[in-house]
C-alpha cells in the first residue's frame, strides 16, 4: 500500500508517519517543499520516500499524484494556527482550500477513483457553541470564529462536494484540540510547556505568559489521533464527517496549574494581551460516539502523561 502524508514534517505528521511505518507494509510517502524543516522526523527520514511538491501550485501537485499513484492520503498540510489567521487570511484561505481542490483535481485527472482521501478538518469550525450544545455532535451549526475556522469550513464542504459530485473517497474528520512532544511552540500546552522549562533553567524570568485562560477545549493525545486517522481511512463512510476527541473539556487555567503541578519552581501567571483574540471560542467539548462506533477507536492516553511527555520534551532541548 502506498500513502501520501501532505504536511509530513509537521506536527501531527510526524507522529502519523511514525504510526504507519509500525503497522508495516506500507510505503509511505510526504510532500516537503525546499524549505520545509524536518527536525520532527529526522530519526526517520531515511525509512520515508519524499516528494518535493506545493500543495498551492496545481502544476506541482498533479505531477506528485501522478508519480505516487496513493492509495491512502492524509490530507494534513494547512496554515493550522489560528492567531496566524487573522493576521494572514489570504494565505490560511489559499493554502487551507485551494491546496485540498488542487489534490481533489489531481484524484479526478489521474482517475484514482479507489484513493481514499482523509482530510483533517477541524473542531474549530464549530465556533460559537451555545451552552446546551455540548458535548458537540457533528449535526450541530458550524459558526466559525475565525479565518482559519472559516477556512476549514471549505475543506470539509468541499470535500462532501467532491464526494458528491465525482465520487472521490473523501472522509472528513474533524479534530478537537490535540497536543503531545513535538508539538509547536506557539500552541497553548506547547507554549506553557516551554516556558516552565526555560524557567527551570534560568533562561527566562520567573514569568508565565498568558492568554484566555477560560476557554476550555478537548484535548486527545496526538498518538491516540493519528490512530484515529489510520482507522478513518480504513472504517469510516466516505462523505461522512467525524469528530475525533476525547469527550472531556479542560480549561486553560487547569492546563496551567496541571504543569505548574510537575515542577517545583514558583511562578507568576501575566496576562499578554497580545495573547488575546479578536473573538475566541468559549468552549469545544467534542461527542465522538459517532468515530467510536464506527472504529472501535477511543483515547488511551491519560491527559497528565501528554503532558508530562511535551513538558520533558522541552526540558530536553531549551
């Protein structure tokens, strides 16, 4: 079997390429542009084939699928920091939407018509979630908040599209929040994570920066997600769309205080408001029963180990 990872040298990526390679059997196969930096999979580079591909330019993206001829893809490369959105919202639309419809192209060109494609959409499409909507079913309203959650909007609809209209084996998934080692230093457990470490070892005053601290959000393990993405691709119905979560929220306030609980030095929590959001999402508490039924997948990673994993993650490199 081959299997094309878009975004391989990323964050969940990484961890995805990992997990195929275990199972055996299969080629796996990631895009990479000239400039991409491949420290997340360097202890396993040598075991990947690679293809130097941007999922903007149509061009380049149908010389790749015509090379590799998948017969999996996980769709994963994406502008995928919300912040960065509203800063650069051309950029997190065009590569989020037209990089997906130029695979889409590539899949309807070259008549792959047993691919099956997953593409990770994701929960913060879900936006604005009013209180008796949770835990969040895939049925509820999408009222995103953001322009990458805009964005995200169009992937998934345009993969129920393509499915529809041409028959491409789309399966959507849409993640709820999820970290682990490797993950970037600009996402909120990641960014904290650092921080204490630098803090341990003095190269940071005794300071802890922050953002909304309220906002509560369901995090799964990336291990237990790139499981969830082999098994989507595998069991899950084209055109349907799944969540894919732990089933419990976390504030970010508990995410502080879970770390500040792994180590023994004192701090002082500073809200940043650079750290602020023009609007944030309140609360993302995902229902998965859906994925679960359908795979016989569920989160086998506690929480606390996560996070123990990212925080000495970081006290092994800062």
């Amino acid at each position: 079997m081959k299997a094309l990872i878009t975004g391989v040298t990323g964050f969940v990526g990484s961890h995805l390429a990992e997990y195929l390679l275990s199972l055996g059997n299969i080629e796996v196969y990631g895009i990479e542009r000239w400039r991409s930096k491949t420290d997340n999979i360097s202890h396993i580079k040598d075991r990947l084939k690679f293809i130097e591909c941007d999922i903007k330019d149509s061009i380049s993206v149908e010389k790749a699928i015509n090379r590799i001829k998948p017969d999996r893809i996980f769709h994963l490369a994406a502008q995928s920091f919300v912040p960065t959105s509203w800063h650069a919202p051309q950029e997190t639309i065009t590569t989020n939407i037209i990089g997906q419809l130029n695979i889409f192209e590539s899949l309807r060109s070259n008549n792959l018509k047993d691919t099956v494609m997953q593409i990770a959409c994701s929960s913060e499409e879900y936006g604005m979630v009013y209180d008796n909507e949770v835990p969040i079913k895939e049925t509820n309203p999408l009222r995103p908040l953001s322009p990458y959650a805009v964005s995200k909007v169009g992937q998934d609809f345009l993969g129920y599209q393509y499915f529809m209209s041409y028959g491409i084996k789309v399966i959507r998934t849409r993640a709820f929040n999820h970290t682990g080692p490797r993950r970037g230093d600009v996402f909120v457990t990641s960014n904290f994570a650092k921080q204490l470490a630098e803090i341990e070892k003095n190269k940071r005053e005794p300071v802890m920066h922050v953002g909304n601290l309220e906002a509560k959000r369901d995090f799964t393990d990336v291990r237990d997600i790139v499981k969830g993405y082999w098994l989507a691709v595998e069991k899950c119905t084209p055109g349907e769309v799944y969540n894919i979560c732990s089933g419990k929220a976390y504030s970010i306030q508990e995410v502080l205080d879970l770390l500040l609980s792994m180590t023994k030095v004192k701090v002082k929590v500073k809200q940043d408001e650079a750290r602020m959001r023009p609007s944030d999402v309140p609360i993302l508490l995902g229902d998965n029963s859906k994925f679960c039924k359908q795979t016989g997948w569920k989160p086998e990673i506690p929480f606390k180990k996560t996070m123990e994993d990212l925080f000495n993650y970081w006290r092994e490199r800062v």
